[in-house]
C-alpha cells in the first residue's frame, strides 16, 4: 500500500504547478479536477507520491525534448499523461478504458448536459 502521507507537491522545480502569489492556479476547471482527482487517488493509497511525482517530472522532460522553443507547453497537459500513465501502469484504469470513455464523452451532443430554457 501506497504512503498516504500528504504529499508535498513542489514549489520550484521541474515538478512545481503554476502558482500566483503561492496559490495554485488552473487555467481551465478540468485541470483542478486532475489535481483533485491525484490527491484524492494518493490519499486512498492507489499510488505513492514520489512514484506520481518522477513519472510527471519525465513527462515534463519529454515534452521539452520535443519542443524545444518551449511553444505551447501546458503544465496539466504533461499533469494528466502522467497519471494516465501511472494507473495505466498499475493496472487501475487502462488506456482502452481511458480512450473508451474519452470517445463516448466526445460523442455527446454540445450542451447535453444544461437546461435549455
């Protein structure tokens, strides 16, 4: 069983989330859900910290080796392929399901989801 110890999430670093005056900051509603969703993931002991933290930190790199102009980096981009990458590793959700699910949400209809009225 994963350490369930609260992680300590970078401050500086290659691991770091953007910040504004030491707050974090999402760009996008779906990027502090990942984060949640990490936190939540780790706190039930599906994973360690450090193992979460290495696979971002590579992700990070790889990212940078592609581009290296730096053009376009998203931070919760390379957030959210390392978690993918890490329950896909540990057998939690695989990639299939993933994209499965991924393709029923694109399928849906704009505005399914609110009242019309």
């Amino acid at each position: 069983m994963a350490d369930r110890a609260a992680p300590a999430v970078d401050l500086d670093g290659p691991a770091a989330p953007p910040r504004a005056n030491g707050e974090l900051v999402f760009a996008a509603p779906w990027e502090s859900r990942v984060f949640g969703m990490t936190m939540a993931l780790h706190a039930q002991g599906r994973f360690g910290w450090e193992e979460f933290r290495s696979r971002l930190i590579a992700e990070i790199a790889a990212w940078e080796r592609a581009h290296p102009d730096g053009t376009g980096y998203r931070y919760y981009e390379r957030w959210l392929a390392a978690l993918e990458g890490l329950l896909a590793a540990k057998g939690l959700c695989p990639r299939t399901a993933v994209d499965a699910a991924a393709e029923r949400l694109a399928a849906r209809p704009a505005g399914h989801d609110h009242e019309h009225g």
